[in-house]
C-alpha cells in the first residue's frame, strides 16, 4: 500500500519513480541502534503497540539486561536504587516518578544508553533511560482503545483516547488514558529470632484511580523557526486498606496483634515545556528549552492496633502534605566543523524544591491523647551542567568525545534546625569508538565517568516510624543531608552482528569502579532500631549480556537475551557482598507466530535470586522470579484489533528474607516476607478512525 501510494503520487503530479527509488526510500530511515556511535537500544511507538502493554515498565522488562522491581525500581546492569538515570525528553524526571505512571500511548520511543552522554547527562552509573513523549504528526487520525484486567478477581478498566492533527505550519496531538487498577496481595511475614517464632497473615486492597492528558501543540515559521510545547498532566488518587492477623508459636507477641489501617493519598503531577529550534542554512542549529514542574500531593492514614492482651486498641492518625515544584531550562548549539566533524556543545539546569510535612496523632483505648508530632522539613537542589562532544567519521571509524561539568547543591532543613548544605562537582568525559564491518554489523568501545546522586528523600532527616514491631529487620527509616554522590570510571564493549536480514546476535560487556557508595547503617536509637544512608567506601561491578533475534521460518521468529552480574562491596567482607541487591543473572525468551491475521506470542522471563550483603550486620536473600505470558492479537481490520493475553501463568509465590546477624554478640533476626502468586488477564480492543 505504501509503495503504491508514493508512485501514484508521483504519476499525478508528472514525475516517474521506479520501484528501487521507492525502496531506496523506505530503507533511508535512519537505524539509531545501528547508526549511534554510542550503543543504544531504542523501543519504537510500534514496538510498544504491539505487545499491548498496559504500563511503560511491562515494556521495559522485555529489553536485554532490564528489570524491573517494587523495591528497587527499574534496574539496569541489575542495579537499581538510583543507579539508572530516567529522563523525560532528554531532562530528569521528577522526583517520585514511577514508570507504571506512564502509559505506552503517550510515549513517541524510548532511548536505552549502556554508556553515558555528555549531551544527554552523566548521572547514571548503570545507564541511561531516556522516555520521548510522542511528538510527530504524519496524518490526522484518531484512535480509542479500551482495555481490562483481572488479577485475583479485581477488575482493572482502562481507557485511551488519541487525536492527531496537522495543517499548513500547524500540528497537534492529544493523548488521554482513564484508568482504575486494582491490585489484592496476600502476604505471609515470619519472624524469627533466639526464642522467638510469630507469624503475620495480611491482606492488602490496592486501588488507583489516574486520568492522564498529553498534550503537544507543534508550529513553524517561514524563516526557519519551529516552536513545540509538550505537557503532562496526571491526576491519580489511591486507597490502600490493609488488615494483618498474628499467630504466636514461641515467645512473645509483638507490638499489636491484630493491625487495621487505611492509606488515602490524592495528588496532581504537571509538567510543561516549550521548545524553541532555529535550523541555519549552513546545518547549524540552536535549540532552547524552558519546563516547569508541580507535583502536590495530600495523604491522609488511619492505624488501629489491637494488642495481644490489653485494655483495647491504639489509634493513630496522620495527615500529610508535599508540595515539590521543580525548574528546568537548557540550551544546544549544533554546527558542522568540515572534514565529518560535527560539534554539540550547550548547558542545562534545573531547580528542585520540596516542602514536606507530616501530623501525627496517636490516642489510647480510652480516646486520650499519647502524643503529637509535628515534622515539617523543606529541601532543595540545584543543579547546573555544561557539555561539550564532537562526532567524526574516518572511513570505517566513527569517534564521539564529550566534556560533562556538573555541579550540585543540595540544601535540607526542618522548622528547628539549621539548613544542611552539600555541594559537589563532577567533571565527565565520554570517549566512544565504533567500527562499521561488513553486514551493517558493528563494534563498540567506550570510557566515561558517571555518577549517582542522592535522592531528595535520603536527604531529608525526618524519622519514618514502623507502626508494627520495631526490630533490626523493620527498622524506622531517616534520610541523611550529608550525602554525598556516588562516582564511577566506566567502560563498555560490545558487537553486534547481522547475519542475516532481521537477524541480529550481540554481545556487550561492562565494568564499573565505584567510589562514596551509599550504604545502609543500622544503629539503635532509645530503644528503636533506626536505618540511615551513608557514604561507605568503593564497589566495583561487572558483566556481560548476549542478545539474539531471528526468524525461524515465514511466520516464527525468536527473540532471546541474557545478562550476567556481578558486584563486589569494598567495606563488607564476603560472600555474597553485592552491590544494592545487584540481579546476579536475567534473561528472557520468546516465540511469535504470525498466520494472516492472528499472531500469538509466548515469552518467558527469569530472574535469579539468592543472598546478598550490603552492611556488616544486615542482607537479603531475594526470591528467583519465573514469568510465562502468553498472547494473541486479531487484526480483525486494518482498523480494528483484539488482544487477549494471560499473563504471569506460573504464578509461583515469592518469598524475601532480610537478616540481620551481628557476630560479636552472637544475636540474629529473621523476616521473610512471602507474597501469593496470580495469573493476569488481559483484554484489550483498539479502534481507529482516519
């Protein structure tokens, strides 16, 4: 159909095209895994379409060396907690941002960087993620999608809208999705200690509620001007409702043992930029960015403990409010030096403000007061960067060297004290090499240091109290304004290899030495255990992951790929002193038939687990986690298309267990967290209307 319409287009208006003109032209778009100089991995719009994902991390967790944990957060290289950079349209995300906040319908692709940038930023030790909200406008349609989930018998409506538009200088796009999830989990926590053996039955009911409105206005001028404004807002409310039921087999009761509490929150998120590009004849362009964003949100919680003998139950209320507003800008400048040379140099920053607060009421079984808590704290940071690259080819070589600065401040205070200052600087540079070989394959090395910043969390010093049995393995929590950032001397190799047409084998390897790791300290406070990060020496991690997609026959392709880890923790001793819980090994394979109409997709996800120490005294052992789906798409129409899919068929349970054993004293504790497994549903029906 394509082709067709090319050569119609050009019968009509006088002109003849050859068949290998039209291809010539189909096969022009530009390959950035190919292309980029730097090894780069890209999720296309329709690549996100096709596996009819309801959030941005299902997407994720097909690619090689991604995964993707409630803990930890999105993992590369198996680390998480920070260590990959997330940005929005080449800026950081905002503080608290959760990739299942993010539906795939708003997102144009998705840049996976294994290396770091100059021009994209250096705070990512593991890599970089860069999420490209949707932008381009080939045509005026529009698009409905309706979609719904089950899991454990609750049902997950969601619904998507899309306008498209485009007119003489003129275009837009409008994305909006309407979605409720609900999420039951059934949890079993036992306790375990020198004369000591309880068990814990919880239930919890979680349910969001979110709107989500994209809109992109974009326009251009006849001198060369093109202006585009991109905004994001997200309305979501949530209601947490948890009951807990303790069984006692040796020893003592814990603080309550039987818990009741209710978690409210309601919350807006806008983001707004607006890009300026002027495209100079010579091939220079400038390009200025201008964003703000304004996140508040209000939470409201409920708690009432009934203890094992007593007189009745405690009751605590708390009311809470943060109020985060954050400032983004930057500037580029592209201009061609001859002889393939081609310079980007530029500057961006950003503002970040958080104002936080939290009330806490705590009354006995007979309404009286037992104590108030009033916690405000305010905390900001400051960041400014420039950067310098040039890119050069030299017959089969292809080069690209980059200068980072960057400076930090970060500020943190509460309404009795004096504000914590902390400022650093980091110089990076970026050095990659690319040799084209035969085949459109390609060799790869690269060297650059990077760094991971404290998150504002960690730096505010409020106490974040454990309602329930306080111990080494439920501690309270409190952020630590002396934070300094991580630093890491990275570097990175790889091949990937076209054997064939839509074949691809590729092998890549990493190393990582780290200095200031950021480690969790546990030290008893009036009787309360109390977790605390801190700056604990250097880690050094390693890998390797392997990457194959072919087709089988006609209609059956694979895809398959498999990274290993491993990382070593400089101020514990061994075994098992891994860096953040670091996956030791990840992998995934998966088959998809197509017959004319119909195409059916099986994919298998494993991540290995086992024992991993971060302090002196404490560790985890993490559950392997075994995922199956299985899906079929009807394309009843080239408007029209069904998707059914059954996801996480095996629905084994999992278990976590967090130690601590302190050998001096001889003492030890034992929590394992074991969660019950479920099978998803999944059905969705698009619509589309041109």
């Amino acid at each position: 159909m394509k082709k067709t319409a090319i050569m119609l287009a050009a019968a009509l208006s006088g002109h003849t095209v050859s068949a290998q003109q039209v291809i010539e032209i189909k096969s022009a778009r530009l390959d950035q895994r190919k292309d980029d100089t730097a090894s780069t991995i890209v999720l296309t719009r329709e690549d996100l379409a096709a596996n009819g994902d309801r959030t941005l991390a299902d997407a994720l967790r097909r690619l090689p060396g991604i995964t993707i944990s409630d803990s930890a957060g999105i993992r590369m290289r198996g680390l998480g907690k920070g260590y990959t950079q997330v940005l929005l349209n080449g800026q950081p995300a905002p503080n608290g941002f959760s990739l299942d906040s993010l539906p795939p319908e708003l997102i144009e692709r998705v840049e996976v960087l294994r290396t770091a940038s100059a021009v994209l930023g250096t705070q990512g030790i593991a890599g970089t993620i860069n999420i490209v909200l949707r932008k381009s406008v080939s045509r005026s349609t529009r698009e409905m999608q309706l979609g719904m989930d089950s899991l454990h018998g609750a049902w997950s409506p969601r619904l998507t809208a899309q306008s498209t538009g485009k007119s003489d200088g003129w275009s837009h796009n409008v994305s909006a999705v309407l979605s409720r999830t609900s999420t039951p989990a059934d949890r079993t926590i036992t306790e375990s200690a020198p004369g000591l053996l309880r068990t814990t039955h919880s239930h919890e009911d979680n349910v969001g509620e979110s709107l989500n409105i994209s809109p992109r206005l974009n326009w251009s001028t006849s001198n060369g001007d093109s202006f585009s404004l991109q905004n994001v807002v997200t309305i979501n409310r949530r209601n947490i409702s948890y009951r807990s039921h303790e069984e006692v087999q040796l020893g003592e009761s814990g603080d309550f043992a039987d818990v009741r509490s209710r978690f409210r929150m309601h919350g807006y998120f806008l983001r707004s930029e607006l890009t300026w590009q002027r495209t100079l004849g010579n091939g220079t362009q400038w390009e200025l960015k201008l964003g703000g964003n304004k996140a508040p949100r209000d939470t409201g919680f409920d708690f009432t403990g009934w203890p094992l003998a007593g007189p009745g139950p405690t009751l605590r209320h708390v009311d809470g409010d943060i109020r985060e507003h954050g400032l983004n800008y930057g500037g580029k400048f592209s201009h061609p030096l001859g002889n393939g040379h081609a310079l980007v140099a530029g500057w961006d920053g950003s503002a970040l403000q958080r104002m936080q607060s939290r009330i806490e009421h705590e009354y006995d079984h007979h309404g009286a007061l037992n104590f108030r808590k009033d916690d405000r704290y305010d905390g900001r940071i400051d960041r400014l960067a420039a950067f310098a690259q040039d890119e050069w080819k030299q017959g089969a070589d292809s080069w690209s060297a980059g200068l980072r600065w960057e400076t930090m401040q970060t500020e943190a205070w509460d309404r009795n004290t004096a504000p914590v200052r902390q400022r650093s600087k980091v110089f990076s540079p970026v050095l990659e090499w690319m040799r084209k070989l035969p085949g459109d394959s390609q060799l790869r090395v690269g060297a650059s240091r990077s760094y991971k910043a404290p998150n504002m969390l960690d730096l505010i010093p409020r106490r974040f109290t454990s309602d329930n049995n306080n111990s080494q393995t439920n501690p309270d929590t409190q952020g630590n304004p002396a934070l300094r950032p991580e630093l890491a001397w990275g570097l990175d190799a790889g091949i990937d290899y076209y054997f064939a047409k839509d074949s691809l084998f590729s092998a890549s390897i990493y190393a990582r030495d780290i200095d200031n790791v950021i480690l969790v300290s546990l030290y008893n406070e009036n009787g309360r255990w109390v977790a605390m990060p801190a700056n604990r020496g250097g880690a050094r991690a390693y890998g390797a992951t392997l990457e194959l997609r072919m087709p089988l026959s006609p209609s059956l392709s694979l895809r398959t790929n498999a990274t290993f880890n491993r990382s070593r923790l400089g101020s514990v001793a061994g075994p098992d002193n891994r860096l953040a819980e670091q996956t030791p090994f990840s992998g995934t394979a998966a088959l998809s038939h197509r017959h004319a109409a119909l195409t059916l997709d099986a994919e298998y996800s494993y991540e290995a687990g086992g024992a991993s120490r971060d302090s002196i005294t404490t560790g985890t052992i993490a559950p392997c986690q075994r995922k199956l789906d299985l899906r079929a798409t009807w394309k009843q129409s080239p408007s029209q298309e069904w998707r059914l899919a059954l996801s996480d068929l095996l629905h084994p349970g999992r278990s976590t267990v967090y130690r601590y054993e302190d050998h001096a004293t001889g003492s030890w504790r034992q929590s394992a967290i074991a969660t019950r497994g479920g099978t998803a549903l999944r059905l969705n029906f698009k619509k589309t209307f041109n």
